[in-house]
C-alpha cells in the first residue's frame, strides 16, 4: 500500500462532523454514504491496517441501508434489544443531532467500517 492509499481513511474521518462510534468485540464506524474515494478504497480494503487514531486492522466494510441494518451492525454495536437499547433509538438521535439537514430513512445508505 502507498503512502497516498495509507492517508485515505484518516482523510475521511477528519472531513467527517463525526462518525458514529460503538464498540463491543469490534470499533463500529458509521458515516453516510456518499461514494468518495475515501470510501471506496475503504470498501476494498478488508484485512488492511489504516491508520485511525492508531493502527488499525479493517475487519469489515460495507454499505448498508438503515431500513434493512446488516446484522453484523446489531452484532457488533451490542444494541439488539428493544426499546431504549435498540439500534435504532440509538442511531436516530446520533443522526437526528449530528446530520440535521440529513432525513433518515429506510433508504439511506450507510457506510460502516469495522475494525480492531
């Protein structure tokens, strides 16, 4: 991996106003969708380390829709449950503060990276 490579995701995250962090086994990133390069270099990069606040190995990447999460996402955040823990109350107020100008809704496309 060049150096330019190596720079991307720490590119993308300091672009980003926040990504939505969670972590049980694995850091949970999730960001919009937005198909820069950034993210596409990140979409191919599974097993890959990148620097992110550190070195990092790429366990998953992916994009998904809110409407129908991965269910590596519930897996991984620990957020299964009903009501005030699930996922979506969670993520909903996340979204609600952080991209205002942004509707959620069952089609938005998210992009999350999973790494340890």
């Amino acid at each position: 991996m060049n150096s330019e490579q190596h720079d991307l995701p720490a590119y993308l995250f300091r672009r980003q106003r926040m990504a939505f962090q969670v972590g049980y086994r694995l850091n949970v990133y999730i960001l919009p969708f937005e198909d820069d390069p950034a993210q596409r270099w990140l979409l191919g990069s599974e097993g890959a380390e990148v620097e992110l606040d550190g070195r990092v190995r790429v366990q998953h990447c992916f994009v998904t829709r809110y409407g129908d999460v991965d269910p590596r996402v519930r897996e991984e955040t620990g957020l299964r449950g009903e009501g005030v823990s699930s996922f979506e109350r969670v993520f909903q107020r996340y979204w609600a503060q952080e991209y205002p100008d942004r509707p959620l809704s069952d089609d938005t496309r998210l992009f999350v990276l999973m790494t340890a």
